[in-house]
C-alpha cells in the first residue's frame, strides 16, 4: 500500500476531524486512543492536531502538535497500539527519509 494525502482543501477542512467523524462515541474513542507510555504517545489530542492522509484502511497520519506548534511530530493509527509516533517533528522525518 502506498500513503495516500488528503487534497490541500481537505486538510484545511479537518482541524475538527473527530468532529467529523460519523459514529457513536465508543467508535470516536477507537480513533482517540489512549495513552501509552511503551509506544507513545498511543492517543492523539483530535484539536491539536492536523491529519494528513492515510497509510491504509483507518490508518491516518497526523502532525501533532501537543508538544510544539512549531514542530509538530509526526504520528500515525497503527492497528494494535494506538497513535505511534513516527519522527520527532517533521524535519527529522524528512532528514530520515533522505529528502
């Protein structure tokens, strides 16, 4: 599977993303996840945060940005651990990857 990026004009759009999402709250709560201390950061604060795309089927990646507004990390919805950070903040992504 390839990652797939929201269109510019939808990543503008979901600032409220949880708000958006069409399920009871016990669906809602699979997608906030909770905190895990083995593989942070295992939730994910829906209002501050800003979802990019999807890696696969109800796995979206997210820049969060609990930490620092100015260099979000970079997290995604793995399928057994919760939001499991990928890269430190957007820069370290990118020197990882080699860009």
């Amino acid at each position: 599977m390839q990652p797939v990026f929201l269109p510019l004009a939808r990543i503008r759009l979901n600032a409220s993303w949880i708000d958006q999402i069409d399920y009871d709250e016990e669906v809602r709560q699979l997608y906030i996840g909770k905190p895990d201390q083995d593989a942070p950061p295992g939730d994910i604060d829906p209002h501050m945060s800003l979802l990019l795309g999807d890696l696969g089927p109800d796995q979206p990646f997210s820049l969060e940005f609990r930490r620092s507004l100015d260099s979000p990390s970079v997290i995604y919805l793995g399928s057994r651990r919760g939001w499991v950070e990928v890269a430190p903040s957007f820069d370290a992504l990118v020197d990882a990857l080699g860009l």
